[in-house]
C-alpha cells in the first residue's frame, strides 16, 4: 500500500487568536493518528499574488496587520496549493491550520484568514494546469467563502453535502461525486465535524473511510484540504479513516 502524501508543518501547531475550539492540538493529534500512513511534505508560504485571484486586497492587508497569523495563513494556503500540485500526480491529504472555507473574496470568519482550497484550485487555473475543477464540501458548515469566490466562475462548482441523516449525506455525496470525470481535478473540503459526537451528529468514524474510497474512486486528480472537526477525543481516528479508504480504493 503506497502511503499519502501530507501537506504539513509544525508551525500549524502554532498558537494564535483564533476560538477555543480551534486549538493546535486538532492538527497535532491527527499528526500522530496518520504518521504510519503518510509521506509528510514541508510546504511554502504562498505570496500576495497568489491571494489576489480569490481576495481583495484591502482583506490581504487585514490579515497583515497581524504578522504572526498571516505568516501561518499564508504558510496554510501553501499547504493546499501544494497538495493541490501533487494531485496532477498521486492524492494528497493537507493538514492544515488554519482552516479557510469561510473566508471569502471581501471577508473571512469562523477561524480562516485567506481561502486555501480556493487559492489552490485558482494557483492551478492561472498556470494553465486546469480549467474546470467541483469543490466538494463535505465539511457540516457551509462553505460561504468558498462559494463567494467562486460565484461567477462557470468553470468551479461547489458541491455542499448538507445531509440531515447519514444516509441522506450519502445521498447527497454520490450524487456531488457522480459527474467527477468531466472534470480536470476533483477537490475536496474535508471537514469531520459531521461525526456523530461532533456537532454535525451524523457519521460513524467508520463513514469517513468510506468517503474517502468513493471520492478516491471518482476521479484520477483529487486532493484533500483539512477544515473543520472538533470533537478531540476521536478526531484522529475520524481523519485517519478517510485516507484509510483512499489507500484501500488505490492499491
Ligand atoms: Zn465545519
């Protein structure tokens, strides 16, 4: 079984001002829950011109203003870009902080600075990599940053799986998955949050493995971008399921 690739720094550990419950300890236990499976891989800071196709300027220089979350900000949407890249070639997970679908063209909110998997997906577009890409959401929130960027773009399509059961999330799921091949690359917010201690209260620890052996199975191009998930106690088990059945569905 090949292992992951796993966009990942340290300075995701690092603490900034953010809720109570988005600590650095999310990103460090699921650390350890994927290390035997992964192939960790130092990302770059991304620069100003890679935010600007997906923020205004006026948000880029909100962020600045604080120095130490914008050096990680930029650092987390590196961590996506280059998962991003990876997956022309094999599909990577991002463990990054911090998280990024509530952060739109004009506004951020709800723990993210700068949008990683839309700063990703529009790095690739602009060098001429793809053209058209879905975001699937699988995250319980709503991706409003995500679909605030992308708003007047024909060419990237958000894909929410808003589930009120588990077995309406599958629903959901297959049918956001089932058009994947006309596509150049399939992203993928992945949130656990939807775990059924978590406050979506819907999936078992076990659902997230088959997530991921469906979603490996919708296309050849897809990467992962870490968003949300706070119930501590399972989080790393939850996650570790996901790549779980993407190695299972690609060997
Ligand atoms: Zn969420």
């Amino acid at each position: 079984m090949r292992s992951m690739p796993v966009p990942y720094s340290d300075l995701f550990l690092t603490e900034y001002a953010t809720i109570d419950c988005e600590f650095p300890h999310r990103v460090a236990d699921i650390y350890l829950a994927i290390s035997s499976i992964s192939e960790f891989i130092e990302p770059e800071p991304v620069d100003v011109e890679d935010l600007l196709p997906c923020h205004s300027t006026s948000l880029v220089e909100s962020v600045q203003n604080h120095p130490e979350v914008f050096q990680i900000a930029v650092l987390s949407a590196g961590g996506a870009v280059k998962a991003a890249e990876i997956a022309l070639y094999w599909s990577p997970f991002a463990l990054i902080r911090p998280l990024g679908y509530h952060a739109g063209i004009d506004f951020n909110g709800g723990f993210c600075f700068f949008n990683n998997i839309a700063v990703a997906i529009r790095k690739l577009v602009v060098s001429g990599l793809i053209k058209k890409a879905p975001i699937v959401d699988i995250d319980l929130h709503y991706g409003n940053g995500t679909v605030d960027i992308f708003r007047n773009d024909p060419d990237v399509t958000f894909r929410n799986i808003s589930g009120h059961s588990r077995e309406n999330f599958f629903t959901q799921f297959e049918a956001a998955i089932e058009d994947a091949e006309g596509f150049d690359i399939v992203a993928c917010s992945a949130g656990f949050d939807t775990y059924m201690h978590d406050w979506g209260q819907l999936l078992l620890a076990s659902d997230f493995k088959t997530v991921g052996a469906r979603i490996a199975s919708c296309h050849k191009r897809i990467f992962s971008v870490f968003e949300g998930g706070y119930y501590l106690q399972d989080l790393g088990k939850n996650v570790r399921a996901y790549p779980d059945g993407f190695l299972e569905a690609c060997s």
